[in-house]
C-alpha cells in the first residue's frame, strides 16, 4: 500500500515536472489564471477531479 502510494507521488511529480521543463510559459499562463479563477470554481474542479482519480484507481486495482 505505501509502495502504490509512493509509486503514484513519483508519476505525478514526473507528469508535473515534464510539464514545466517543456511549456514553461504555458505553465506560468496557467498559473496566472487560476490566480483570476474564483475559490469555488477550483474547490469544485479539485473534487472532481480527487473523486475521478478515487475512481480510476479503484478500477485497475479492482
């Protein structure tokens, strides 16, 4: 269970980490944005997006 864990931090920070070294302007784009985005809408699209995660894992570990 900590090794699944551990294993899904490191792809997140390599999908993440890649996303930077190769859209950096993108990123800093993006970045701007959300600062415009009001909390809700983010509150919002984190959940969603936590709760589709909770789902996909489930789905190939299942």
């Amino acid at each position: 269970m900590v090794t699944d864990f551990l294993l899904a931090l490191a792809l997140v920070l390599f999908i993440e980490g890649t996303l930077y070294a190769l859209f950096p302007d993108g990123m800093k784009r993006m970045m701007i944005s959300v600062l415009d985005t009001p909390s809700h809408t983010l509150r919002i699209f984190g959940l969603v997006v936590s709760v589709l995660g909770v789902f996909f894992v489930w789905l190939l570990r299942g």
